[in-house]
C-alpha cells in the first residue's frame, strides 16, 4: 500500500571515529548529557575501564565488557541496559566487536577450513550485532578506532610529525548504518562526515557539548510536527534558542515574529537566569 512518508520520533545512532587521544569518550559522554539525565546514560567499556575516568562528570552508568569482545556478548550488554531502561547506550569501543580480541577478525583467523566458507558463518553474527545497535529503542553512540599514521607538518620552520586518523576500524560500510558520523581530530574538534539529519551539514568543526546533544534530542523528537508547533512547544529560552539555530536562514525569516513572540511570552519566567535571547 502506497503512503505518504512521515519521519516519526527517532532513536538516534550515532558514530564518533577518530585516533586514539582524540576524545571520543569524553566527547560521546558530552553529547549524551544533552540528550539524557545522568542517570539514563550508560557506557559499555571495552577500553580498560577508560569510561571510569569522567566520573566527576556526573553519576551515569558503566556496563564493562571483557574480552573476548563477540557479537554475541555486545548485544547482551545493549540489551540489559534496554532492560534498565537506559535513554542513551554509549559503546565504547565498537572496534573491539571487529578487530579485537575475540573479535571477528581474530576468529575467522583462527577458523580451520576454507577461508571464504568460514566468513558465511561469521558475516551473520556480526550482522545481528549491527541489528541489535539499530533496533535498540534507546539513542546509541558508538566510538571507533582508527587506523592511525603520522604526517610531518611545518610548525616554525621545524617539520614535527603529528597523528591523524584514517579508517575506521570496523567492516566496510559500517558507517551506512548510523544517521550521523562525527571524525574527531586530535585537537577534539567534530566535524560530520555523514548527517542524514541535516543538522551539522553547515557548522564549521567544533568541539562536542550537551548543546551538539540538545540539538540531535530536538531534531529526534520533532517529527513531521510544523516549526509553529515546536515553536509553541518549547518551555524554555535555551530550548528555544536551539531549535531557531537549527533552521534555515529562510525558515528564520519566516518564522522570526513567532520566535519572537514565543521569547517574550517565556522571558519573565527565565530571565532572571541571564538566558539568551533572539534578536533582530
């Protein structure tokens, strides 16, 4: 039956690749705070207890997994914090389920037998894993690893070398399957590489805060519903502010009175919290 399309709430996956040092977990823990409280984020460590290091942060959650990193025991941890109830499942690292130890890599190596063969019996495993990732009814955010190398560069004459990252490392065309994909450079700036949201297809790198969340939770709960609508709907400045940031510059022209009207309506109620407003 032919319908009419209609884009419902969304869970958002998200990726952030980048070197190692580049801040992936401090950056994936940055924007799940835009999104979540707290206490409905939990990260699934595979990188030796790295997640416990941000615990001044606030009181989110840590689900360790250890070796061997299987598909199997990934979709295991994402579904008991589906079961807890958590709002946003920070993997970190996804990697591991690839090219770490007890990965998927390293058992095809160690399978006996035709090489080609044995991939038919892996490639599903790994299949049901990225399965497990999209249909999780929470936002998830997964870091990968890349490749890393060096490149010389020119600073004050002096030719020093400096790390940069390069593939990803997981299976090819991974990156298909999450809505958004932030590379993360090693100065922990995010520029998006993929956004089917449209969000940050314009924004020059920047380094990831709860606003790059607040803006993803607002494009994820919006819907098909109209800009007069979400206009309406806001209950803050803030929240006000990041949906008018987010349009177009002729959708900020046409809807700027009604932003207008919606700050003043709001401002007696927050402005003795020094919030931002709107302006001509």
């Amino acid at each position: 039956m032919i319908r009419k399309a209609q884009r419902q709430k969304a869970k958002i996956k998200l990726a952030l690749q980048g070197s190692s040092g580049s801040g992936k977990t401090y950056s994936a823990l940055q924007i799940a705070n835009g999104m979540a409280e707290w206490n409905k984020i939990c990260v699934i460590d595979t990188e030796n207890n790295s997640a416990d290091l941000y615990s001044h942060l606030g009181p989110y959650n840590v689900l360790t997994l250890s070796k061997p990193f299987t598909p199997e025991k990934y979709i295991e941890a994402i579904s008991e914090c589906e079961k807890l109830e958590m709002e946003v499942i920070i993997i970190d690292s996804l990697s591991h389920e690839w090219d770490g130890d007890g990965g998927i890599l390293e058992t095809h190596s160690n399978m006996p037998g035709n090489s080609f063969t044995n991939w038919s019996k892996l490639t599903p495993r790994h299949n049901a894993c990225v399965q497990r990732i999209l249909n999780v009814n929470a936002h998830v955010i997964a870091t990968l690893r890349t490749k890393q190398d060096y490149v010389l560069t020119d600073k004050n004459g002096k030719m020093v070398p400096e790390k940069v990252g390069l593939k990803s490392i997981t299976r090819d065309g991974m990156d298909y399957e999450f809505t958004i994909v932030f590379e993360i450079d090693i100065t922990h700036k995010c520029a998006a590489s993929k956004d089917r949201t449209g969000i940050f297809v314009q924004d020059f790198p920047f380094q990831a805060s709860k606003i790059t969340g607040q803006r993803i939770l607002n494009w994820c709960e919006s819907g098909d519903k109209t800009i007069a609508q979400q206009i309406e709907e806001c209950t803050d400045v803030q929240s006000l502010k990041i949906l008018y940031y987010d349009l177009s510059l002729s959708e900020k022209s046409m809807y700027h009175k009604d932003f207008l009207a919606r700050q003043i309506e709001l401002k007696p109620k927050f402005e003795s919290n020094g919030a931002s407003h709107i302006h001509q």
